[in-house]
C-alpha cells in the first residue's frame, strides 16, 4: 500500500511513542501479524508481530533518548525516512547519537509489513535534536 506523506509521517510519530511507552499493543499495533524486521541493514531480522512486540520489549536499552524521524521519499509501495535518535546518559547528556534510515512496506490497514532500519554512529561531541 502507498501511504501519504502525512501518513507515514503519523506511522514515524506513532513508532516513536510506542518505543517511549514500551506499551505491548502500541507496539503491536504498527506491524503486520507476518511482518518482517530487520536491524542494522538486514544482518539481524525478526518475523511476526509478536516476535516484534517481545524484541522491543526485551531491550535493554535505558529509556533516556530522544529520536526524531521523518519522510524522505516515498517510491510506490517502498516508504523511506530519515532521522536521528540520541541515547542521554543520567545527567541528561548525550552518551550516543546515530543517524538512522528506515525503508518500510505497508499493508492495507497502514500496518508495516516490511522494516529495515541502517544506522550510523555519530563521531564527536553532538547538540541537541530540535
């Protein structure tokens, strides 16, 4: 299915709250039930909703970040955004900072049936995301 801009900039809003809330149906509520996830580039992927869902869930990841994602291009069915996300340490200070790209597919209902996401780590110091 090809989402609108407005669309999958609402997808891109929603992915950012469900990852802040580490709500088990917000999450759910993004992917397809076969939908396929893959981090970094394809080199570690998930399949099916809930083993989405229990991967999110099971990151160890502290929740001190800050992530901002937006559409860059929208080619048929292939949705791309770019954008950033910065890990902050306890004094609020950024620890780590990656620039990231998402390449998704939806279905009918708006839901991601394709991800892949490719990072990079920022060098040197960083500001703040605004």
């Amino acid at each position: 299915m090809h989402l609108t801009r407005d669309q999958f900039a609402a997808w891109l809003g929603r992915y950012v709250e469900a990852w802040r809330s580490a709500d088990a149906a917000a999450i759910g509520d993004l992917f397809s039930e076969e939908c396929s996830y893959s981090y970094r580039g394809g080199h570690a992927q998930v399949v099916g909703r809930e083993a989405i869902v229990k991967a999110w869930l099971d990151e160890e990841e502290s929740r001190s970040w800050e992530a901002a994602y937006e559409p860059l291009a929208i080619d048929d069915e292939v949705h791309v955004a770019i954008g950033s996300t910065r890990y902050l340490d306890e004094g609020g200070l950024t620890r780590d900072e990656y620039s990231n790209v998402f390449v998704c597919r939806f279905d009918e209902a708006g839901q991601c049936t394709e991800f892949s996401e490719w990072w990079m780590r920022a060098p040197g110091p960083v500001g703040r995301l605004d």
